[in-house]
C-alpha cells in the first residue's frame, strides 16, 4: 500500500492549496452530506468575520483547521485507494479515477424445459432484465461477437452452453454455463406440433408454440393479403371467420378469404420469440391450395433477424410453390442470404405424373453443419443439397446458417404478389392449407 502511495508521491510531488482545492471541488458529495465539498471550499476561502469576538474566531479558526486537515485526510486515503485500485487491491472500492466502480451484469440464468427423448428447449435470462445475452456452443468463451440469445432454442445433442450478459457501461457478467449430455440416436423425434384438438371446436393454435405476423404491405413481395391474429377483430380480421385455427379434424387450417371486392385475409403464424433450433431432420405434412394468386409456404428464418436483418440472417424454404397445379406439378427449396436473393438458389421437385401438391405430402429439411438439403415423402432421396460451395460465382454471397444461431419455422397462405401475381375470378374463396404436423428429428 505505501509502496505505491510513496511512488505516487515521488512521481508528482506534494499538492499545493489551489490542488487541494481543486481535489476537493472534484470529490463531489458523500451520502447523507450533499453539501460537504461546497462547505470545505467555503471554509478555505473565507476568513473569519473580524467583528466576532476573540472566542468566536479562535472556534472558527479551530473548525477551519479541523475541516482542512478531515480534507486532506480524505484525499490522502482517496489517492491510496486510487492507488491500490491499479494493482486490484481495492477496485471494489474505488475506480481509478477516484470515482465508484461500475456495477457488475448478474449472470444469466438457465430455465431448462424437457422436450422429447432427452432434448431440452433453452431459456436464458437476466433477472435485472437490463442486458444482452450472448452464447456458445462451441466450447468458446461467448462476447458481443457471439450469437444474441433471442429466443428458447432446443438442444438434443451433447454440447456445452456458456452465456454472457453484456450491458454498456457495466462490467460483463460472470459466464454462466450449462453441460448436456442426452446421448440421442440419429433420427430420433425431439419436438414436434402435432395440432391436437379434444375441445370439440375449432381451437386457438398452441400459444405457447406461435405467434403471428400481422397486417398488410406487401411484405417486401407486393402481397395483396391482410394477415390477421387469431381472435382479431381489426378490419378486415373477423374473430368469428379466424384464418387460423386447429380444427377438431387434428389439423392446423390456414385460410384465405376475400371479404370484401380486392380485399383479402390470411394468417403468417411464427414460433419466432418461442422455439427455434439448430440443425436436425425437419418434417411438415401438409395439403395446399393450387390456385391462380395462393402462394403456400413453410419456411425458416434465423432469429438473429432482429439485430441483422434479412436476408444476413438466412432463410431456408422447405415447402414453396405459387398458383394453380402444372404438369408434372412442383414444389421449390430455396436457399436464400447475402449476396444470394431470388432465384438464385432455389430447385424445382418434380411430382410423379398425375400427382400434385393438393394432395397430402410430406416436405422435409435436412439441415447439417455446411449443408442444406430438400426432399418431398423420401428423406433418403433428398432432391437438392445445397454447401457452401454452392455459393460459387454469387458476387458478395456468404453462408449464414452454421454461425451458431438457431432459427423460427413460418408456416402461411400468401395472396398474389409479385411471384404468384394477383388472383382471378378462377380463384376460389375461402381456400385453405392444412398442416397435419411439424416435427424435428436428430440427424
């Protein structure tokens, strides 16, 4: 402790009165005493009143000389602790700059859902709700440059997650860290929406699974649809004909309707904010509509959408097809990213002769480290596999779905738009997509 007051004394000599003045103006308040540094600098520039008698003077004097010497006091403890706070001596007790040190991030916290044959879903928390979680699976320590937790995501493979809280102007939190070790085989179920109904009515889809995207504009596509939430009633929504809802036939139904002459209604439901994951078999069974105007899709986009937007944060499009039914009819995987938009990586499946998408299917994806493929009924006969050499060529391109951030499924029934275009008087409404399932399994 001495060593380093003395070094410090050596190196900048002793301070003179208007230093000490100046230390002092600088030592803002103490708690419980806001006006002791204004009292201290009065005190040191004002002589007593000569008009008091001698007794007052000499007291005055006495507390001046009190009041200087309890200053210099403080500020020589003040410069120890500075002192000490450079060899981490005292740095929970004073900062360097004589100021007090910054409060730490509390460390986030783990809520471990189980899932399926030994899969968890992941939630991470800050219990002061004030920081940024950043994480790892990959056995890195995790910074701001590591993926932002957004959303529960699902772990069903053996992997170690550390997460971070980091908060401007705090000092980060502890790492906190959680080891799983389920042991699953290749192929195994781990989650799934299986669009179960006992009420005996149609039913809200499962809230705690999706959510929705609602409203108009186009969505970046000039789309002439509404999406409208369950139970919404903001025109031209109507909460007694929803465009979503489970039916007591165990399916999820999307509907498009056209209440009114150009105007038209459907849903977008998400599990963004609710479940994601990384990597596995994805499986939906679904039926669509084949018509002039109706755009299906189940879909994915990665939850680092928030702070990257689209398309750095990856979309992979397993189930995809526009208008009425071809010969042979067809659905389209597609890949999209930066540098890589539109069409230009995306692969036609052809349906065997007299077979189409209005009939029961199951489309899937196979999502592996460095690579993504698509196969419709066959998961050992995928139609298309696309790498990151697929990226060749594409000026700018760069792959983003192994950057250790998961992704939110997107189920929805389109209306026109600039791929389909607008609907005709051929086009029938209400018309509906079902989905029997969505389910993940370990690859």
């Amino acid at each position: 402790m001495f060593l380093c007051l003395f070094a410090e004394c050596k190196t900048t000599g002793f301070a003179t009165e208007s230093q000490i003045q100046s230390d002092i103006i600088s030592l803002g308040t103490f708690p419980g005493e806001p006006n002791w540094n204004v009292r201290k600098v009065f005190e040191l520039r004002n002589p007593p009143d000569v008009s008091q008698s001698s007794e007052v003077v000499a007291f005055n004097k006495y507390q001046r000389a009190s009041g200087v010497f309890l200053s210099l006091f403080t500020l020589l403890w003040i410069r120890v602790f500075a002192a000490l706070g450079c060899s981490g001596s005292a740095s929970n007790t004073v900062s360097s700059s004589g100021l007090p040190p910054t409060e730490q991030v509390v460390a986030p916290v783990f809520t471990i859902t189980p899932e399926q044959n030994g899969a968890v879903l992941i939630t991470l928390s800050d219990s002061a709700a004030n920081a940024n979680i950043y994480y790892s699976l990959d056995g890195s320590t995790p910074t701001s440059a590591s993926p932002q937790y957004i959303a529960p995501f699902l772990v069903a493979s053996n992997t170690t997650v550390q997460a971070i809280g980091i908060h401007g102007g705090e000092t980060n939190s502890p790492v906190s860290n959680k080891t799983f070790s389920p042991n699953i085989a290749s192929g195994t179920l781990v989650w799934s929406e299986e669009f179960d109904n006992t009420t005996g009515a149609n039913a809200q889809p499962n809230p705690a699974v999706w959510t929705y995207d609602t409203g108009a504009g186009g969505w970046g596509n000039g789309e002439l649809e509404n999406y409208c939430a369950w139970g919404s009633s903001t025109v031209p929504c109507n909460s007694t004909k929803p465009n979503e809802y489970v039916g007591t036939d165990g399916y999820l139904h999307i509907v498009a309707q056209q209440p009114s002459a150009g105007v038209y209604t459907s849903s977008r439901l998400k599990t963004h904010g609710l479940f994601s994951f990384q990597y596995g078999r994805l499986e939906f069974r679904a039926q669509v509509p084949e018509a002039q105007g109706f755009w299906p899709a189940a879909w994915l986009m990665g939850n680092n959408i928030q702070t990257v937007n689209w398309p750095a944060c990856g979309e992979q499009d397993v189930m995809e097809r526009v208008n009425a039914a071809t010969t042979p009819d067809i659905n389209v995987g597609s890949i999209h990213g930066p540098g890589f938009t539109g069409s230009s990586l995306g692969t036609n499946f052809y349906f065997p002769n007299g077979v189409t998408a209005a009939t029961w299917h199951t489309y899937g994806m196979i999502w592996k480290p460095g690579s993504v493929s698509y196969y419709v009924d066959d998961p050992t006969k995928p139609y298309v596999t696309y790498t990151s050499s697929s990226l060749a060529g594409l000026n700018g391109a760069s792959w983003p779905f192994d950057g250790g951030q998961a992704s939110f499924i997107i189920l929805n029934l389109a209306v026109g738009g600039q791929y389909p275009g607008s609907p005709n008087t051929s086009t029938p409404f209400p018309s509906e997509a079902l989905v029997d399932y969505v389910r993940l399994y370990t690859c």
